[in-house]
C-alpha cells in the first residue's frame, strides 16, 4: 500500500486502532451487575462518589430543555441524571458495542438492573462509534448544534496521539452552539505524573488499583516526549484494566483554545468533593448516593484506598466561545 506520510507513520495508524479496539472490548465485555453485585464491589463507594461528581456537574450546568452530546456514554449510566436535569434531547455515543447496547435496553426501560423505572421524557439517539477518530460534524448534522456536551472518565482515551486528541477537540467544538458548556472527568495528569515520581519504579497503586507505565515512559525521560501518546496501563479492581494516555492539563487548556473553549473551571475531584460538599442541596445528594455512608445508621464509607482512586481525577468545565442566539 502507497504510503505518503512513511512506515512510521502507518505503524503508528495501526497501532492507535490497536488499542482503540482494545478500550473498546474491554468496555464492551463489562456484563451489567446486579444490584448485589454492584453493592458488593471493593469500590462500591467510589462509584456512588463518581456519580455525586457527575450528578454535580450536570445539576450546575443544565439547563431545562437542553440538547445533550454524551461522548462516550458507556452503559448510560448518566441517563437519570439527564431526566432529573429535564433535557430535552439526547445523543449518545460510545465505541463499545456492547456498552450502547446496555444503553439502548436501559434507555428503552426493558429490563434495567437496578429498578424498573418509567420510560425518560426525552428522547434519545444512541449511535456506536470512535468518538476521537472520525468527524461527528456531518454525522449529527441534523441533531446540532448540542446546549451542553459531557465526556465523563474517557476524554483521556483521545490522548493516543495529536491526530485524535484535536480530532475530540474539533468534534464538541463543531456541534457545540457559541456559549454551549463541555463538562468532563478525566486522570489529573498532575497526580499521576506525580506519583510516578515518587515510586520505585514505574508502577504504583494500592489494593484497589494500579498504574503501570512503559519503560520508554520512565519519569526521567518525560520533559523531552511528546505531551501525546504517553501510554499507561490502568487497573482498578472490578471496573477498568486497559491501556490509557496522560493528558497534561496545560496542554489540554491551549489545545482547546485553539479550538474556540475558554477554561471556565479545573478541580482535582478532592477539591471538587470539598467545595461542593458546602452546599447543602448538594450534602442531601450525597446523603442519598449514600457515597460517604452514614455513621448515625452504621454504614461503611468511602476507604482511604478508593479516596486515593477519586485523587487521581479531575473535572473540567469549558465554554464555547461567543453569545448564543437571543431566538
Ligand atoms: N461516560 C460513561 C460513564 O461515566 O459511566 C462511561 C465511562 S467508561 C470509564 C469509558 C467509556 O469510554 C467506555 O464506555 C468506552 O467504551 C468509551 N470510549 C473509549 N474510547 C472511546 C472512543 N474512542 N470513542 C467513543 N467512546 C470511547
């Protein structure tokens, strides 16, 4: 095959699809737990954690009646968030065929596993895709421009090399309208980078994770590499074991300018728990996931090793610039 751009460059092609496959069948063979299962999980209380976070996030920027882009949308957990928001539509993608296919089920309210639940208000399109490698502009066209567009714990699976990470980048951009919000987790590059420092080798964790990074990776040689393509593997005991990519924050931030976003916000997911846990609608939803327990009913609570999973995430919020339509 004629190859222009060199053997490198095409090596680098098929290696990025290798491990785009990879997170996508990873995801994909994640079967649904049952709801014992899922209350039995070493990270049970991560997870209710994770939810508050997204729960926060989507309760300070929706608005009733918004057009939602949900990038990688997994399983749909974040659908009844989106209802309790009101929406008024909704698009979800996600490159794992079996995650859309949990979602389509859970969306359709057949069989979801956690309660039977009436049908959402708003309606959906649920599309399987690689979200980073393809323009999403011709393909939602007739859907934009979105109000509001979330990437929750997978804007990090872009950062394989620059192609993809702009390619994320120019898709929000696209089907955002001017003023429209993204909102987002991802690993704070900080942390990990970090914590690599610190460790003995090139691997450090705890009894719930793990993160292993290359040998090219070692931390010495991090301020000559390119900020893309800097490859990990992550495991977190009963959720993710796949390979990832750090995305450095400052990077991020100029990459975005230059695709029209300004930084309305950047927290480290203990900062967010901390200043959002001042408000008291906010403590009330806490009480609810029941993320931090209850001492007064003798619950357990997050442990210090899943707190030390929430410190290795960060939310973002960023905005697209100009006004939006007065119409
Ligand atoms: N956003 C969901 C949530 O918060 O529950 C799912 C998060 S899960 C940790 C990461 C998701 O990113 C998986 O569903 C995975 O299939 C998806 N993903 C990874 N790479 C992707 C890509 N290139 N395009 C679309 N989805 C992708």
């Amino acid at each position: 095959r004629h190859n222009p751009q060199g053997d490198g460059q095409f090596l680098e092609d098929e290696s990025t699809k290798i491990f785009a496959r990879k997170v996508a069948d990873h995801y994909s063979a994640r079967s649904n737990q049952t709801l014992e299962e899922r209350e039995a999980s070493p990270i049970i209380h991560l997870k209710k954690l994770n939810n508050w976070i997204k729960s926060v996030l989507i309760q300070l920027y929706t608005c009733r009646g918004d057009a939602v882009l949900d990038l990688a949308c997994g399983k749909g957990g974040d659908l009844i968030k989106w209802d309790k928001a009101k929406i008024g539509y909704y698009v979800g993608i996600d490159i794992a065929e079996g995650s859309i296919k949990d979602c389509h089920t859970r969306y359709n309210g057949d069989a979801d596993h956690h309660q039977r639940r009436k049908k959402f208000t708003f309606p959906a399109r649920l599309i399987c895709g690689d979200c980073y490698e393809v323009r999403l502009d011709k393909v939602l066209a007739d859907d934009a421009p979105f109000d509001i567009c979330s990437c929750q714990f997978a804007l990090h699976y872009s950062w394989s090399t620059e192609a993809r990470a702009r390619q994320a980048l120019a898709n929000v951009s696209a089907l955002l309208r001017p003023g429209g919000v993204f909102i987002g987790t991802m690993p704070d590059a900080n942390v990990i980078i970090k914590k690599l420092r610190e460790a003995e080798g090139l691997t450090f964790g705890n009894s719930v994770y793990w993160v292993r990074f290359d040998e090219e990776f070692s931390s010495k040689k991090f301020k000559s590499s390119s900020p893309f393509g800097i490859k990990y593997t992550f495991h977190l005991e009963d959720a993710v074991d796949c390979p990832e990519w750090v995305v450095p924050f400052h990077i991020f931030k100029s990459l975005a300018e230059e695709y029209d976003f300004e930084l309305v916000f950047a927290k480290n997911s203990h900062e967010f728990v901390h200043e959002y846990m001042k408000k008291p609608e906010f403590v009330e939803l806490m009480r609810r996931l029941g993320a931090l327990g209850d001492s007064n009913q003798d619950q357990s609570t997050l442990s210090p090793e899943e707190w030390e999973v929430a410190y290795l995430y960060m939310t973002f919020v960023l905005r697209k610039r100009g006004q939006p339509d007065k119409t």
